[in-house]
C-alpha cells in the first residue's frame, strides 16, 4: 500500500495537473488540431492570457466583477436565510408542509432561468429580476437540503431536551439547527454553484454590466480571447465562492467527529477494539476474602 502524499505534494500534484491541461489546450490550439473536435478554432492559451492581461488593466472588467459579485451574494444570502427557514418550518410543522408542500413542489422544478420572462414582467428593474433569479436558483437546494436534514435527525435528542424543561425554541437552537448543519451546508455548496449558473445567464439576457454580460458581448463581435476570459473569470470566481461556503461549513460544524482515511480506504488513526478474550484476560480478578452477601449486593448493582 503506498504512503499518502503530503500537504505540500498533494497541492503540487494539482498545480501539475492543471499544468498539464493548459499544455494540452495550448498543443491542440497551436497545432490546429482538427480531428472531430475542430481545435482549431479555438484561441490558444498565450491569446487568452494577453486579452485577460488587457481586460485587467481596464476599469470595465472590475466593474463587471463588482456588479456579479454583488448580484450572486445578495441572492445567495436571501436564498441560504428564508431557504433554511422554509425547510425547518415545512420539515417541524404538518399543516405548514399542508399549506407550503405543493406549491413549492410545483415551482421547484422549473428552471430557474426559465423565470427571466417572469422577473422582466414582475420588477421595474433588471437588477432587481437578476437578483430574483440568482435567489430562485439557490433557494430550492438549500429548502431541500434543510428538510431533509431535519427529517433524518433522531428524536431521542429532542426528547431529551424535552426531558430537561426546555421548550420548542430551546429544541430548535439547541438540537435542529446544530444537528442539520451537514445537510444544510450540503444544500449551500450546490445552491452557489447553480446560483453562478444562473445569474450569468441572466446577465447574458438582460444584464447591463456584469461577467455573463461582457462575455457574450465579445461573443457577438467575434472576439473569442474575451469569451475566454469571461469563462475563466466565471470558473475562479465560482471556485472561490464554493471554497467560502465550504470552509465556513467546516468551521460551524467542527465538533462533528471526522475521519482520516489513509490511500486505499483505510482509516487512520483508529484505536483497535479488544476482542472478548483480551477484554476477559485484561479484567482485574476479584478479591478474595469477600463475602457471600457482598458477591450478591454487587450483582444486584
């Protein structure tokens, strides 16, 4: 069984393989490869490096960023708030799961891009429909996520709390939410990944600034390099919001027990559990001199 690798080996095995793929996109794109794939219409890796090089030196692409960014987080956290309190509510209470069930059930499968007519009809602005859809398409993995999370939690810890004189608040915060955190954060991480997917695309359709907007704005006058960049720009600034949300998971939820598994599916770090006999060899033996009344008290107990 082979050693698993070290922190600082197992960054650079990535930096090699993302090494390794821009060489490949750089071989096919120079070469002109056109085999099935037509390569060869595609810019190379040295074109998208000096267009991202140019865009950065000019004021429009921060601009750009600064309008997605603030488009993603301000739907992201209204979804990640009223999403979490939605699944709570529907997974706790019966006639809230009666009122609330079908009508979320019906809307939650319609893409939430196919909402952009509706967002352009419902708000006077298109900021404001861009942000709707950015929460349309975070809300319902986070809302799923949260119920079934709170569903799968054991009612043996809220009957203890119950047990103790607490009420349902002090369930609520001290058993729901501590104990659905995994699964809502699960919910989290795939809601900012749709929610990129989806505020680009809204960008694209009815946006004024923002990275969607200028990437298909360089796609209509042919300038393939920016369409690139865009796309890039996309791929980073979505890794590093779902990078966010995860660290942040891990750090709420740092008392849940983890485990280390070594290469191969073995768990590292694992005490070896005694079997019978080493448990029957390792008891202390009993005292001699005792009573037959003291034997009898001590089965009892």
């Amino acid at each position: 069984m082979s050693r698993p690798l070290p922190i600082a080996g197992r960054y650079a095995l990535r930096v090699a393989s993302l090494v390794v793929a821009l060489g490949v996109w750089q071989a096919l794109t120079s070469l002109d490869i056109d085999l099935w794939l037509r390569f060869s219409q595609f810019p190379t890796v040295t074109d998208v490096a000096h267009a991202f090089a140019d865009r950065l030196a000019g004021p429009d692409f921060w601009t750009d960023l600064t309008d997605s960014l603030t488009r993603i987080l301000s739907g992201f956290l209204l979804a990640a708030v009223l999403g979490v309190a939605t699944g709570v509510l529907v997974a706790r209470s019966r006639l809230a799961e009666d009122l609330l069930g079908p009508v979320l059930e019906v809307v939650r499968p319609i893409p939430a891009i196919a909402l952009v007519p509706v967002a352009i009809l419902l708000f006077p602005s298109n900021e404001q429909g861009i942000v709707f859809i950015t929460f349309t398409a975070a809300y319902f993995p986070v809302l799923v996520s949260t119920r079934h999370a709170v569903r799968a939690l054991t009612p043996v810890w809220e009957e203890a709390v119950l047990t103790m004189g607490g009420g349902r608040w002090r369930v609520l915060g001290s058993v729901v939410l501590p104990g659905a955190l995994p699964g809502i954060f699960g919910g989290l991480s795939v809601g900012i990944g749709v929610s990129w997917i989806c505020v680009i695309s809204a960008e694209m359709i009815s946006g004024q600034y923002g990275v969607g907007y200028r990437t298909w704005q360089d796609y209509t006058v042919v300038d393939y390099p920016g369409v690139f960049v865009g796309m890039v720009t996309i791929g980073v600034l979505g890794w590093l919001t779902s990078t966010a949300v995860e660290l942040l998971g891990r750090r709420l939820t740092r008392w849940l027990p983890r485990t280390s598994y070594a290469t191969g599916g073995r768990p590292r770090n694992v005490r070896a559990v005694p079997s019978a006999r080493q448990r029957e060899s390792a008891a202390p033996a009993p005292k001699t001199g005792s009573t037959t009344e003291e034997t009898r008290d001590e089965h009892l107990v």
